[in-house]
C-alpha cells in the first residue's frame, strides 16, 4: 500500500493506493494519519479512490484515525470511496460518522 500526503488550502490530502488490511495497509494508515496530526494538521481529508480492498482492520483503522483526530479538535473527512468500501460502511452503518465527498474542491470547502 502506498500512501501520498499533500496539502491543499490548509487542509492534509491523505491519498491511499492499494489494499487497507490487516498487517502493513492498516499500519501504514495509522502511521500517516498519527504523523499528520503530530505535525500539527487539524484537517484531514483520506482520499480512498484507489483503494482496491479494505478489511475489517481497514474499517476499524479509518474509524481509530476519526477518533484520533477528533479528540485532538481536529476534523477526518472521507473522499472517493469506492463502490466496495461504500458498501462496508453502509452495512456497519459507518457511513452516518464520516463525512463523505466525491469531489475533492467540495470536501475542502466543507472544512
């Protein structure tokens, strides 16, 4: 899995490419959300447009990563989620604690 951090108009552009899984993909997550935090982001956007499979470790690092920002006053929000990952959260009924955008100038603006 591979992970690119930008910025954009303040706010930390997390995109993920790959597999969100148990072992390194939820590790990687975890280690690039605490470092943009650590950093100082308050306002973190995950791109998840090219994520091809995410686990329940995935889902429980993305709702761990909300929590972690949230509690130091930051802001998580979610952007292109794929139909599968879609799906997961609705079914966990996720999808009512994030945020979620498919445009990226949007969720920025919503910020």
């Amino acid at each position: 899995m591979k992970i690119e951090k930008r910025e954009r108009e303040g706010v930390t552009i997390l995109a993920v490419e790959g597999k969100i899984t148990i072992g390194k993909g939820d590790v990687a997550l975890r280690d690039a959300v605490h470092e943009a935090v650590g950093g100082g982001a308050g306002k973190i956007l995950i791109d998840l447009g090219r994520v091809q499979t995410i686990d329940s470790s995935g889902v429980g690092e993305l709702v761990s990563a909300f929590t972690t920002v949230r509690n130091r006053g930051g802001r998580l929000k979610l952007l292109n989620l794929p139909s599968k990952v879609n799906d997961i959260l609705q079914i966990t009924q996720l999808i009512t604690v994030f945020e979620t955008f498919d445009n990226e100038s949007e969720a920025i603006a919503s910020f």
